[in-house]
C-alpha cells in the first residue's frame, strides 16, 4: 500500500490545529512589550497593556510573563503591577520573579539562549467591573537601573481552572 503525501499533510495539518488550539483554551489576553536593546530600564520604562472586560462572573488568572537572555545576570527580577480599573479603582502588589535555581541554573522554559517563564500574580480573579481595564508593570529590581538581557514582559490573562 502506498503512502499518499498529500493525506499525511493534511493529517499533520489537522493535529497542529487541534494542539493550537487546545493549548489556548481558556486564554483571553496575552501581549508582551518588546524592549530596545534588549534592556528594561528601572525609571521611565513602565509597560502598559489594556484589557477589555466583558465577563464578571467569571474566575481569571492573570500571569507576568518574562522572556529573558542566558546573559541576564541576576536571579531574579522584582516587579510591581498596578491595576487601573474603568471606573478608578486601584489595586497594586510587588512580585518577585526568580529566574534560577539555588545553583545558578534557570528555571524557566529554554530555546538556545532564550528562556521564558510564565508566573501567577493574582489566582481566581474576578473583574467588578466590566470595560476597559489597564495594567502596569515596573521595574523594581533593588537598585539596578538597567537590567540587561531582559527582552519581553508580557501578561496573560485564562479563565481559571476548576479544581
């Protein structure tokens, strides 16, 4: 019997969809902010996204998300994320990224030398409002004012996961 490559293409066509889409099931924002060189600057280098809103009823995880170089140089990387609500609430916290293990390796998700870790800031959230809703996340790592070899932060925002 012969193999057809026109059914063994569609085939792995048809299971790159399902897997696509299977892994963002629940997803309903993730964007990340490029830095120039490569290099998120402690003053004046605050990264913004927006939200829209629809759903208050239902429980989110929200996620910071960080694409860094083999050469970035600390263990960790400290941030603080404000939530800027449509109707002028306020809420705000400080997180801690750590980045390696107690002996120096990275903890993350590696390709080459890039690595990206994914971690939860706030777990079962709900939104009180809907509209639009503004995040901003800074740099708060002790008193470097660059931080080198950090590419992309980003959030995510899933449906929570019923346990």
């Amino acid at each position: 019997m012969k193999k057809n490559p026109k059914i063994n293409l569609i085939l792995i066509s048809l299971l790159m969809i399902v897997l696509t889409t299977a892994c963002s099931r629940g997803k309903i924002f993730e964007k990340y902010h490029k830095f120039e060189n490569n290099t998120w600057k402690r003053v004046g280098d605050h990264v913004w996204f927006e939200v829209p809103v629809k759903d208050t009823t239902a429980l989110y995880d929200l996620f910071i998300a960080i694409r860094h170089a083999t050469f970035y140089p600390y263990d960790k990387i400290s941030v603080g994320i404000t939530i800027y609500s449509p109707h002028g609430e306020t809420r705000y916290s400080e997180h801690t990224v750590i980045l390696k293990d107690d002996r120096g390796k990275f903890i993350s998700e590696g390709l080459g030398d890039i690595w990206d870790i994914r971690v939860p800031f706030k777990e079962n959230f709900t939104f009180g409002s809907t509209g639009l809703y503004k995040f901003e996340i800074e740099n708060l790592t002790g008193t470097k004012y660059l931080l080198p070899g950090v590419m992309e932060v980003g959030l995510v925002i899933k449906r929570a996961v019923k346990k």
